[in-house]
C-alpha cells in the first residue's frame, strides 16, 4: 500500500513509518519544510487544503493523520490552548479536504485521537460506546473527530483512533519519569488513585497495521490495554523495573502549581477499555506493565520502537 502520515517525525509517526516500511508499505511523508526526498510531500496544516496542490494525494490507498501540538508540551495559556486546538483540527480539515480532492481518495482515513474524549470520570470503566466528557480536552477531541469523520463524505473508510498514554523510553510520560526514578526519586502523583490508560509504541504501530487490514472497523477504537493500572500501580511498577524505591508523592496543589492546567491531564481518571480491538481478534503484544515496562527498558533500539521485523 501506498500511505501517507502526518505527524510523521514525532515519537509515534517515527515508529510507525518504520513500521510500515517493515511491512513492505510505501510510506509518502507529509512534511511541514521542504521535501528532502521523493517521499515527502510538503504541506501546511493550517492553510486550505493543507495547501496541497489538487491531485497531491492521487495515487494513495490510505493516510494516517499524526499531527498536532504537544498536549503536555508548555503551560495551558490562552494562546496555546487555541494553538492545541488548530493543529488538531484545522489541520485535520485540511486534511480532508485535500483528500477529497484527489480524482480517487485514499480508501481509509486512520486519524489520531485521544482518550482525553473521556475527560475526567473518577476512575470508572468506559468503551468506545460511551460519551464526550466535558472540559478542554474532551471539547478539543469532539472536535477533532467530527473533522475527521467529514471524509466519510468522499466515501472514505474513517477511524478514529483515541490513543491512551504512550509508553516509550523515547518520550512522553516515561521519557519524562526515567531520570528522577533512576536517581532513586521516584513519586506518584496526587492521591495515586486515579486510573492510567495506556498502550505501548509497539502495540501502537500494529494495532495501525491491524486497522488497516480490516476493512469493517470504522469509528472510534480505543488503543489502550486491557489492564489500565492506577498512578501507584505505575510508580510501583517502573520503580520495580528499575530496581529503586519509590517513596515519594507530590501533592496536587503542587502539581497544579507547577502545571497551570495541564495538571488536569495528569490527573483525570478513567479506565478505557478497547473493546472493539478485542470484538476484533487483536491479540496486544503487551497487555500488562510489568512486561511491558521490562520490555521497553531492556530492548535495542529497533525493538523499543517497536518497529522490528519479528515484531508484524
């Protein structure tokens, strides 16, 4: 297959573009600078049609949509919480638009989402069935998957893929974690009660290549494990994994201190099951932590990518 990917030097769009090149795809990479290479393709999230000329995208079968602004990336001001919000979905729009343009569209849209659709929910159990929750996040997410879904006008097959937190040594929550937990300085956050859902980069490339195989998912599906653990349960475990004690605790009034709002996305709660991958026959690589975390820390760099060849 021949796919585009947005988003495509982040953390994710790094280890799935490898991902699909293992897996005999031809990957065309949307680019926001000048092409370096015949596949690449510039483009500008925020203008008309990604400001893609008509035609750009003839020729694809798919295209996974990766881009947007760092959630977690700097404190939540005005501004930013506006720039969180266009790189999601004018960039999605732009997308589309562009797909549609093409004389013959790609046939399926995979698009980033987030379990942040959820929002804040004290820990309980939800699936793909359940609705928005309120709030920043949930109201960017709406938004988001409503662009998305407009695909589906031009006949595209459109999933929507709300992605819990991502465990990777390369980036987020755990690139972040390592260094105090290695000196010994590991600590839960807040009360340590409120629910993580998360999936392994891993589990994430393939469950793309798992989508893309089976043309009768469409919709929201949550990537997620099977097995969220709660804040202790993670600081317990990685702590474990790395053969140091985990004494410590931050308060919440110091980590929305030190946060501004973005504390409110460390903190919220709810256990997002992936009830459509399971209806579906996908079996997680690592469905559990412990292995997960042992896996990801005592890989090569290949294999903590998740993009090995033994890995399809």
């Amino acid at each position: 297959m021949r796919i585009a990917v947005t988003g495509s030097t982040g953390l994710i769009g790094t280890a799935l573009a490898a991902a699909l090149r293992d897996g005999g795809h031809r990957v065309i990479r949307l680019v926001r600078r000048t092409p370096a290479s015949e596949d690449e393709i510039a483009w500008d999230p925020l203008a008309p049609t990604g400001g893609l000329a008509p035609g750009a995208l003839d020729g694809l079968d798919a295209a996974v949509h990766l881009a947007g602004a760092n959630v977690a990336g700097r404190r939540w001001t005005a501004a930013y919480k506006e720039e969180i919000r266009a790189s999601r979905v004018r960039g999605t729009r732009a997308l589309v638009s562009a797909m549609a343009a093409a004389s013959t569209p790609p046939s399926v849209l995979l698009s980033g989402s987030a379990i942040g659709w959820y929002g804040d929910i004290g820990g309980r159990e939800v699936d793909e069935s359940s609705p928005a929750g309120s709030g920043f996040l949930p109201g960017v997410v709406e938004q988001w998957e409503a662009a998305a879904r407009q695909a589906a006008e031009a006949g595209v097959r459109v999933v929507t893929m709300r992605a819990g937190l991502v465990v990777s040594r390369h980036g987020g929550i755990l690139a972040r974690l390592l260094p105090p937990f290695r000196l010994g300085l590991g600590a839960r956050l807040g009360s340590g009660t409120q629910a993580m859902s998360w999936i392994t980069l891993a589990d994430y490339a393939a469950i793309v290549s798992f989508l893309l195989a089976h043309p009768e998912i469409s919709g929201p599906v949550n990537l997620t494990t099977p097995h969220p653990v709660t804040n202790a349960e993670f600081t317990s475990a990685l702590a474990a994994a790395l053969h140091r004690p985990a004494l410590f605790f931050v308060p919440e009034p110091a980590l929305r201190l030190a946060l501004g709002d973005v504390s409110s996305d460390i903190l919220s709660s709810a256990r997002v099951m992936p009830r459509r991958l399971e209806a579906a026959g996908y079996q997680f690589r690592f469905p559990d932590l412990p292995a997960a975390l042992a896996a990801e820390l005592a890989a090569g760099p290949r294999a903590r990518a998740g993009i090995s060849r033994g890995s399809r």
